[in-house]
C-alpha cells in the first residue's frame, strides 16, 4: 500500500545507492530499505516488496559479496526495518507486513521533527509503535521502540529484540572493508575511556556491551563505523545492560544490531514496554567532521538543560575531593561552611557534600537518609543558607539505588528491595520499577530541595544490578525487571528536572561507568571516573570522551594550582579540590586559574578535533584543538609530557574558513601572530621548549 510518510532522514545516498540502479531504494539490503522507503513521499510500503540482494559490478576495482553468502532472503540478517525482533519464533520482517499499520502527522517545533507509526497484530492484539526524530542541519535520525499488549490475553512470546538493525554495503576497500572505532568505559583505572579502532573484515565479529547493568562500566555506548562513503556515530540510550554487535559476513556487507543483551518476555494485557533509544548521524567526507557534527547535536538537542537553557561547563566543588576524594565522615557544619565562605571569593557557582552525611555514614549507611547528629546538629539548612549566603547553590551526595540490609529503607518497605538470591545478602537493590519507590525518593529530596540554597542534586551507584534484575525475572519474563528498572529510573529523574529546573544534577556510578544518551539528556553532569588526579590520564580520558560529547558534560576534579594540571582538567566541567581555607593556601593564584577557565570555557561545547593521536605514554605529546564554527574561534590545548624529548610538533588546525585570517596567541599573551585559515590547515608549529609543560593558544578570525 501507498502510504505517505514524511522525510525522516538523509542517508540515502550512503545507505542504499547502487551504481547504475535507477531506484537506490528498489536495491537496497536491510533496515536501509525501511529508511530509504520513509525518504519518499509518498512512499510504496515494505510490505509491497521482498528484500533482494544485487552483486553489483563495476570496472575501477569494485568490490562484489562473498558469492559463498549469496542467497535471498538476505543470510546475514539484513531486515527490512531499521529494527527487529522474533514472536513466538517467527522474524518481524514476516509479521510486521501482515499487521495493520498506522502513520502519525510529522510534528516539528524547535527544529526537531518527530513522527511514529504502529503495526498492530490483529489477533494478539501486540502493537509495535516506533518514535523518530530527526533535527534540522544535521543528518542524524533518533528513534525508539514500545511494544504493547492491547489484548485480552498474554502476548505470545516476543525475543531478541534489537532496537537497531542495519546492513551496510560500502566497504572502504579489500583489505580495511570497514573500521570500528570502540572505547572501553570506566572500570576506574588509566585505561579509563581508551579507544581502539578495530578493523571489520570477512567473517569478523566485534561485540560491544555494559558491564553488570551499568551502561558504560565494560565499553562506551557511542562508537564509530567507517565505510566507503562515510562514517555513522551511533550512540545507544540505555542505563542497563545494551549490547551492539557487528559482524561482516563477507568482507562487502556489515550487519550492526544493538538492543537489550537480554530479552525474551510476553506481556500482560495493557502492558507496555520501551526500548534502548537509537541515535545515528551519518557524516560524508573527513571521519573526524562526523564526530564534530555529534557533539554539536548532543550539545543542542540532548545535553540536559538548566532553566530551559544549554549550559555552560559548571565551576563547582565537591568537598570529597579536597582531602583525596576520601573525605567523607570527616565532613561536618563546621567545615562545610568554612569551604563554602573559602571558595565564593573565587567565583564558584556550587559546592556539594559528598558520602557520608547521613545516618550510619559511608558506606554503610547507603538506606539512611537523614542527616548525621553528630555532624548536623540542625540538618543541612545551615550549611545550605551559607552557600546562598555566598551566592552559591548547596547540594548532597545521594545513592538511593543501594541499600544496606538492617537500614531505615529496608526496616520499613522490605519489599521494596530486590536481592540476587544470594543468603545472607547485606547490598540489596531498591526497586525503582515500583511508583512508590521512586515517590518515597522523590519526597526526600523534596524535602532538601526545600532549604533555601539548595539545589545540587548528586546521584551516585556503587553496585552492578544486573544479577539482581535477572534473578527477578521469571523464565518467560527475562529482561522484564530491567525494563521496569530503567524506566523507573528515568521517571524519578524526570520529577526532579520537573520539580526543579534550575537545579544541578550530576550522575555518578562509582565515577564514570553509567554515561549513556539517556543519562546526557537528564543529568547535567557525569563524573568522569574513580581515577583521579593523573594528568597523563586526564588528557587521555578526555581526549576520548570529547569525540563524542560536549565537555561541559563531564566533571573532572583538580587539586594543584600549577598550569600543567590546570590544563590537563580544563576540557570539563571542573571541579576544584583545594583545601581552599587552609592557612597559607594561595587564592590569588586560583583565582587567576579559575578567571582563565571562566573565560575559554565556551570554547568546549563546539567542535572537537584530535591534532595528535591518544597516547598515555611519558614521552609523547598530546594536542587537541576546540572550535566554535559559529563564532569562528577556539583554542588548541597541548601537552609535552615530561620524558618527551621533541620541544616542537607539527599540526594541522581543522574546521577553518581557509580564505580567512585567524589572529592566534598564546593565552599569557607571549605569542601573537596573523594567518590565514588555509595556511593553519596546512601546518602548525608548537613549540614548548621544557618538558612537563603545556600551552592554551587562542584563535579568532579577524578578516575574510
């Protein structure tokens, strides 16, 4: 049938274009044909043709399939959707053409269009419902699953569900047909964020995933693929247990799924669940304008916002880290406010109080949620009205999600804990599939939110739930607990952003191993990791991180006052760990720090280009480079390692108007020179004469 549906995104000619086919969509392979269909208006339906596979050929060397893999339908997975699943052991691509289908109007405001259609199975009554967006400038399609029983009775078993399926057919060439640029997550060590680029060849499987329930404690949810014609960032929205899969069966194609590890449940009358949220932009040309694009698309239309705007990279302290990041039951009223009158001189927006303010203190005290006697004699709210005192905004560290056994949350609602069948278990997992968790939750934080000066919100997760999700589930509902979980999660967070819009909100899973989209489109801030204060991992971490996410996203904490640190931490939202009212501590000095950070750190949210490779080695110099296309302006940022021996490296500036000139100097003014953008493009040196030492250098264009 003949259904008219309105452009959802650009990747035709990536996708599915064929040399000589006059229909690029009548020869394409896999989901691309679904999202190919959707770029024409009106469009004929899947369910009006079967997949077909063509072995193209053409002179110049064109690579042709595997003849070994030919067959029809598709053998290595290819679907006629951008997603899949099995019911009751049947595939999507035969059920879905058989349901009755229904398309939504296109609805577009703030340059976001959005869309959905249903399939809907007449007689179980199962509906599949898929939500889209694409945004305006950017070639990037969003979009999520729900399925739903709209039936009498339980829905047949549905499985393996994968929230992503494609199949692309434009290797780069014989030997390298496509390349996988992964990274490891956080498991709190110097490899934190390491990437690696893994190339795809015939018969070759790479299997990305979470690790225990938190979604980058194992490997980063945002990867890169490289084809013939370009590049697609994916990024999976997921705080559980994802995992993405790519395979090339024959050196030509390349399958990529991601989804849920685990699913295999039926579901009861009126009950619906959701999906992973799949983002994928595509960017022609230069790999590394892919990812510029990205985070310019996670800046302006994911990055949480604070009272309805994009913020900036945020200036804050985290109390922890003033003595190690292990200071923590140490902390009291008195010493609090000592910080917070210490540190308003040097222009910070907030400070917070980490682990350990709560009755039973940490960590064993993770269920109890009031504050501390014999450190908060009155509660928080002299510590609170301090900081407005100061004009600065207070908040605490909370981990709601652990619960130690014998604490007030376990005494009082048992049953609102999860174990994983372990005896004797003392961690337990407070259920946030259930309303009146998330509602017992929201009403404490309510009540803190309350104090006047409070407003930072700091959720921490020192445990994998993943064991407990699954020990939960029945054999016919595996995946349930998570789904319910998740969502819950996402609820509760919701409230909070609701309630308080102006707030702060950061997230941290024993540092960084819960940094997802769907944890970037409601938290403000994301700890990088447990790791700290290693400049060489700093610059390496951040390197990585920055492919993909604007730097306001991720919090770094700093500790020393010197300019190699002070650089190695910039890219970030910083989080200065001065004992900052000690006797003898040198505030004119952070002071300068904290001014020159305040007046580059716009310059993060833009575009990020990688002017020399990721290295944690002693002897290497790194260098990036930060670039506003709408400003026109940026800096680079770049670091002699203290057992390099070169004092110059050569590299080339990226994103530049190349008939422009561009003013450049260092950023303590003792370099100033005029070039034109082509001529920095080309070549530039740097050169930093001492080892162990680093430069800021600014740009701006100052002429066509």
């Amino acid at each position: 049938m003949n259904v008219p549906v309105r452009l959802l995104i650009p990747l035709t000619a990536w996708l599915v274009s064929h040399p000589g086919s006059a229909d690029a969509a009548a020869g394409a392979t896999g989901g691309e044909r679904w999202i190919a269909n959707l770029l024409a208006f009106p469009y004929e339906s899947p369910a009006a043709t079967q997949p077909t596979i063509q072995v193209l050929r053409q002179d110049h060397g064109q690579l042709e399939p595997d003849r070994s893999v030919i067959g029809s339908p598709a053998p290595w997975g290819g679907t006629k959707f951008p997603f899949s699943f099995m019911m009751d052991g049947r595939r999507s691509d035969e059920l879905l053409p058989g349901w009755e289908s229904q398309t939504g109007p296109a609805v577009t405001a703030d340059g976001v269009e959005s869309g959905w259609e249903t399939w809907t199975d007449p007689v179980s009554g199962l509906r599949v419902r898929i939500e889209t967006r694409r945004f305006a400038g950017f070639p990037a399609l969003e979009w999520m699953l729900f399925f739903e029983n709209t039936g009498a009775q339980d829905s047949p078993l549905i499985e393996n569900i994968q929230a992503l399926d494609l199949t692309l057919d434009r290797p780069i060439s014989r030997e390298e047909p496509y390349r996988l640029h992964r990274s490891k997550g956080a498991p709190a060590n110097p490899s934190d964020f390491e990437p690696a680029m893994v190339v795809l060849k015939a018969r070759q499987t790479e299997t990305l995933r979470a690790g225990g329930g938190r979604s980058s404690n194992r490997d980063f949810p945002f990867f890169k693929v490289e084809a013939g014609n370009g590049s697609l960032v994916v990024a999976v929205g997921w705080s559980g247990q994802w995992q993405a899969t790519l395979n090339s069966p024959d050196g030509y194609h390349l399958h990529l799924t991601a989804g849920m590890e685990q699913t295999r449940f039926k579901l009861h009358p009126a009950e619906k669940v959701r999906s992973p949220r799949m983002l994928v932009l595509f960017g022609e040309g230069d790999t590394l304008e892919a990812n510029a694009r990205f985070r310019q698309l996670i800046y302006r239309h994911y990055a949480a916002r604070r009272a309805g705007q994009a913020p900036l990279p945020t200036l804050f302290c985290n109390t922890c880290f003033t003595r190690g990041g292990g200071w923590l039951n140490e902390c009291n009223a008195s010493n609090q406010i000592s910080l917070i009158r210490a540190y308003a001189p040097l222009g910070l927006e907030a400070l917070i109080t980490d682990a350990g303010w709560f009755e039973g203190g940490w960590p064993a005290g993770a269920g109890n949620w009031t504050p501390r006697k014999d450190a908060y004699p009155q509660g928080m709210g002299p510590v609170a009205a301090a900081a407005k005192q100061e004009g600065m905004v207070y908040g605490l560290w909370f981990e709601p999600e652990r619960v130690i056994a014998g604490t007030e949350l376990h005494r009082q609602h048992p049953d609102w804990v999860l174990t994983d069948g372990t005896a004797g278990q003392t961690t337990l997992l407070a259920d946030f599939g259930q309303q009146a968790v998330q509602d017992y939750f929201f009403n404490i934080v309510n009540g803190f939110m309350q104090l006047p000066g409070f407003g930072f919100y700091r959720q921490d997760f020192n445990m994998d739930p993943l064991a407990y999700w699954r020990h939960n589930d029945a054999p016919d509902r595996q995946g349930i607990t998570e789904i319910r979980y998740v969502e819950g999660l996402y609820a509760y967070w919701d409230r909070i952003a609701a309630a308080w819009p102006a707030s702060f909100r950061e997230e941290c899973a024993s540092g960084g191993r819960r940094i997802d989209l769907e944890t970037v489109r409601r938290m403000h801030l994301h700890q990088k990791s447990d790791y700290w204060f290693d400049d060489t991992v700093d610059q390496a971490s951040l390197w990585t991180l920055s492919q993909y996410l604007p730097n306001n996203v991720i919090c770094v904490p700093l500790t020393r006052l010197d300019d190699y640190s002070f650089h190695s931490t910039l890219p970030a939202s910083l989080i200065p760990g001065w004992i900052a009212d000690a006797d003898g501590f040198d505030t004119a000095r952070a002071k300068r720090l904290l001014d020159r950070y305040r007046a580059v750190r716009h310059l993060l949210v833009g575009a990020w280009y990688p002017l020399l490779a990721y290295s944690r080695q002693p002897d290497a110099w790194m260098a990036v480079q930060f670039h506003r296309p709408d400003l026109d302006s940026g800096m680079i940022l770049a670091w002699r390692r203290p057992e390099s021996p070169f004092p110059s490296v050569e590299v080339a500036l990226h994103g530049l108007n190349p008939t422009a000139v561009y003013d450049l100097r260092s950023e303590a003014g003792r370099q100033r020179k005029r070039l034109s953008g082509a001529a920095l493009m080309r070549q530039l040196v740097l050169t930093l004469p001492e080892k162990h030492s680093s430069e800021l250098l600014l740009y701006r264009k100052v002429s066509r």
